[in-house]
C-alpha cells in the first residue's frame, strides 16, 4: 500500500525541505507545491515577489493535470505534496481533497502540520535558496500575507512539528514513524 504524505505549513516553515527528506527516507515521490507552481510563475516573469492574482488560475489548472496523474499512478507509489493553506473560507476543503486522493488509491493518508515562530519565518525569508526556487523572500511581504490571510489553524488530531525545533531529517523521521514505516 502507498502513502499519500501531506505537508502543510506557512511559507518558510520547511515543507519542501523536510519533504527531500521524507523523500530519501521513505522513497515518495516530492510533488512539491512549487513543482506545480513554478512554470506558470516562471511564465509571468515571477521573482519571489508579489504575484498578480490571475495566476492562480493557471497554477490550479496545473495542480489538477498532477492530481489526475497521480490518481492514475501504480497504487503501491507513495507520494509526498506541500502547501501552504491560509486561514480563509474553503481552505480547510483542500485537506478533504487530499484525504479523497489517498482513499481512492487506496493509500494511507498522512497530514502533517509544519508550525515555526513567524520570527523564524521572517528571517528564513531572504535565504538564497528561496529566491532561487522562486519562493516568497520578502520578509515584509510574508509579515504582509500572514496579517492578510494568516495561516490555517492545525486541524484537530494532525501530526505537528516545530521546524524550528526539529531538523529536517528528525522531521521526516517522525513522520515516518507516524506513518508506520521503517527507512528505504
């Protein structure tokens, strides 16, 4: 049986990174969320900046194409997303979509909750690597964004970890514990 990993948290808290080690540790397959962003941001000139609004409707055209393809996958691949899900209407439903994914694969589903302090959150911001994924690296405008939007309330019974007291690779181990399985 595969496992459909599911890491959310606020941008800067660590989910692509602890999902590389998720990855090495348990052979999922990363759909990072910037995977399926990244064209369409790269298509509009995007730097990291603010993003005009009409450019979700492409990045969601894309995340669809990749939901279908993973549906069609062989059941016994695993696969690990990241988001970042705000504190708005209708964001909480994006964990029921993932959840209905790993139901129809027939996968363990597991949503895992990455928490940091937005101080960490705001000095993680300029690191070069953000820029060069293409990541929010404005810490004004992240502070901006969380004030806006905030960040969606952990949902009762999910895994959580601080990124600030975990290291990626202690992150990934837990999740794999919690998830029933022993390193590849």
């Amino acid at each position: 049986m595969g496992h459909l990993f599911y890491l959310i948290g606020p941008p800067g808290s660590g989910k692509r990174t602890v999902g590389l080690e998720l990855s090495q540790l348990t052979g999922a397959a990363l759909l990072d969320n910037h995977i399926i962003n990244d064209p369409v941001f790269t298509a509009f000139g995007a730097d990291g900046g603010a993003l005009p609004p009409e450019i979700w409707t492409f990045t969601r055209r894309v995340r669809e194409v990749v939901l279908e393809a993973v549906a069609a996958a062989p059941a016994e691949l695993s696969h690990i997303f990241t988001n970042y899900l705000a504190d708005l209407p209708g964001e909480a439903e994006t964990i029921d979509q993932f959840a209905a994914l790993a139901r129809q694969r027939g996968a363990a589903f597991v949503p895992v909750y990455l928490t940091c302090p937005t101080e960490e959150l705001l000095r993680r911001m300029p690191l070069p690597e953000r820029r060069a994924r293409l990541k929010p690296n404005d810490p004004a405008a992240l502070q901006e964004v969380l004030d806006k939007s905030g960040v969606l309330p952990v949902p009762q019974g999910m895994l959580t970890l601080d990124t600030s007291r975990l290291s990626p690779q202690q992150a990934a181990q837990a999740i794999a514990a919690c998830a029933g399985l022993s390193p590849v």
